[in-house]
C-alpha cells in the first residue's frame, strides 16, 4: 500500500485539494495561487516537513532540458489534521522519494504552489 504509484497519486490528490478548498476557508487566503492553472512536476522530495498549519513539500523538480540542473520548488499541501483524514502520516513521504504533483502555481511566478 505504500508503493510509489500510491504516494504520487495520493501527494496529486491532496495537493488539488488543497488548491481548490484553501479559498473557500476565511481565515485562509487562495491568492497567492494562480487556481485558473495546473501544473504537473516530477522530481526527487528534497524535505517533507509535517507542520501545523501547513505540511510542506520541498521538491527537485527535473528539469525541463536535458542536463540542466533540478529546479527546487516549494510545495504547500493542507493540514496536517485534513491529511490524517487522507490516510497520510508524517511517515507517508521521505526524502528521497519520487513523486508526482500536480498543483496550482504561485501567481509570482516564484517556484512554489
């Protein structure tokens, strides 16, 4: 259950959820994030920090052209109550690890979503 193809497409959904919910909480705001795009990275998971009240992803995305060096993204997943709720634990990600993420892009243009 913990193989990678479960790790990236459960990292994917929890990220599109946080990207779609994160505007509809008031004390939370949505607009840092370009919601009206979606983006697919594949890398190496550089850190995995399971913190109130955000988990964060740091990523070495690959880099778009061969031999260029991996682009480090900063990744702001939900709480870490809604992804106990998913089925995750501060276990579920490791450096390391391959992944999958789909989300929605700082609006700056800045490497992060």
């Amino acid at each position: 259950m913990k193989s990678g193809a479960f790790k990236r497409a459960s990292l994917g959904a929890a990220l599109i959820v946080t990207a779609t919910l994160s505007p509809a909480f008031a004390h939370h705001s949505g607009a840092m994030f370009d919601n009206t795009k979606q983006i697919t990275l594949h890398g190496t998971v550089k850190d995995y920090q399971w913190t109130n009240p955000h988990v964060h992803i740091f990523l070495l995305a690959d880099a778009e052209k061969a031999g260029d060096p991996p682009v480090e993204w900063s990744i702001e997943a939900t709480s870490p109550g809604n992804l106990t709720r998913m089925g995750w634990t501060k276990r579920t990600v490791h450096p390391g690890d391959k992944v999958t993420v789909v989300l929605s892009p700082l609006r700056d243009g800045e490497h992060g979503g």
